[in-house]
C-alpha cells in the first residue's frame, strides 16, 4: 500500500485492479510512471508543434503577422526592404482552376520601402542597391510574412533578393550581386545505347549558359568585385544548387551564386 500511496501522490491515475500491487521500491515507482498513459507525455506537445513546423514547410505555408490598421507606414530597418507580394497564381496557362495547396508559391513582388542601408565595420555607409516600385524576385523561404493593409507583404534584407525583372518572362532577369542566371541543357532523350528515357529516369541536367551575371559581391571596404562569370559562357554547376525557374517558352533557368558554379566549358 505505501507503494500505492507513493503513486497517487505522484499524481498518477490509477484503475481499482491497481489496489492490488505488491510493495515496490522508489525506483519502480519511478518507472512505473513513465509509462505512457500513466502519465503526459513531457515531450507530446513539443513532437506535435514541431510535426505542424514541418507540414508547414512543406506546404510553403507560413503564417503571416498582422499588423494593425492603426499604423499607417513601415520603415525597414538598416538593409531590409519591405515587398509587396503578388497573388499566387490561381490557374494554370490552359485555364485549369488550382486548388489553394497546389498553387505556385509566389517568390516576386513590388519594393514599397527601403531601409537606409547598412553600415560596414569600417563605418562607411551602404545605401539599398534598389528603388521603390522595382520589381523583385526572391529566395523562396526569404524574410518575415507580414500583412499590412489587407495585403500580404514580405520584410526581407536585400541580399535574399535574387535579382530584378522588368518584364513578365524569367529570361529578361538581372541578377543581383554575385548570383548568375543559367539557361538550362535540355536533358539526355536517350542513352548511349540508344534507349529512350523517360521523365522520371533523365538525368538532372547540370550544364547550362549564363544568360546574365550580377554586378558581383563588395568586399569589405564597400568596394564592387565583378564576376569572372561571362555571358554565353557555357557552365557546369551544382547539381541542387540555386532557384529553378520557367520563362514563357517553358525552357528551364537556374539562378545560383557563383560559386556553385563548378567549370567553364569549351
């Protein structure tokens, strides 16, 4: 009966048949509640709120902080800028409505705001490189989600965006900083043998042309180091590197930094 004792006191719940368990010491106390179901489960809560973390992820679905119409502007701090996101796309080109979970997450918007930019250890200023009303295309999981407005807009530092477009089709990009933008090789349609491939058996193509390269990294001092990278140049990079795109015609781009940038071939 101690035994019982010592586990009500531990705040266990018991059935009436456990009335007739023999005497035992602390330490089988002790792991007869750990059991599941004896006792919670310290850890549940924090499996579940990591399992709905990764569903999250997964789905491309980010919940986005309100911020309250009381408030009229946002300033981005230092070299943060604040974007104005675009509409998932809601259909595909031959018109097919798509549902909410297979729509394209949207990774372009509008710069609204500007911070006043960032100042480097030796204390020279950096402005933002870029201009309200710019049409941006960033890393897909950049920045914070905010609503403002009744709008869904995107807090993120300058060098998460990926490059400026001008115009509806990925070819016209222009990369940012030390990123390039490569026309992917068409894929192998058969082997060497002459056996056709399908879809799902061809190769991830990693050979492409540089169709545009950035203005390159600064260093420390604030200064522009251009990019030995050449347009036209033919490129072998890393296989899952950088940000797979679609331009118009349907031919597949990349857009990577340099240095994933393996050989020039010739």
């Amino acid at each position: 009966m101690a035994c019982i004792a010592a586990l009500q006191s531990a705040g266990v719940v018991m059935q009436k048949s456990l009335t007739t368990l023999p005497a035992c010491s602390s330490t089988n106390i002790r792991s007869f509640a750990a059991f599941t179901g004896l006792r919670k489960d310290p850890f549940a809560a924090t499996s579940r709120a990591s399992a709905r973390t990764v569903h999250r992820r997964q789905s491309g679905v980010r919940a986005s902080t309100a911020v309250s119409t009381k408030f009229t502007t946002i300033k981005p701090v230092g070299d943060r800028i604040l974007v104005k996101k675009e509409k998932a796309q809601e259909k595909t080109s031959g018109g097919i409505l798509l549902p909410s979970t297979a729509q394209n997450k949207p990774t372009s918007g509008s710069v609204v705001a500007l911070g006043e930019g960032k100042t480097l250890p030796n204390g020279k200023k950096i402005e933002v490189g870029l201009s309200t009303g710019s049409k941006v295309i960033y890393s897909r999981y950049a920045g914070t989600e905010v609503e403002f407005q009744g709008e869904e807009h995107l807090i993120l530092k300058e060098e998460d965006v990926i490059g400026l477009l001008d115009s509806d089709d990925v070819k016209d990009m222009k990369p940012l900083g030390d990123r390039v933008l490569i026309k992917v090789a068409a894929a192998e349609e058969k082997t060497q043998g002459g056996i056709i491939l399908t879809d799902s058996t061809k190769e991830k193509p990693v050979i492409g042309t540089v169709a545009a390269a950035g203005p390159g990294p600064l260093d420390e001092e604030g200064n522009r180091k251009g990019l030995d990278l050449k347009e036209g140049s033919t490129v072998l990079y890393s296989k899952y590197a950088g940000t797979e795109m679609k331009g118009k015609d349907d031919s597949a781009y990349v857009v990577m930094r340099a240095q994933d940038v393996l050989a020039v071939l010739s």
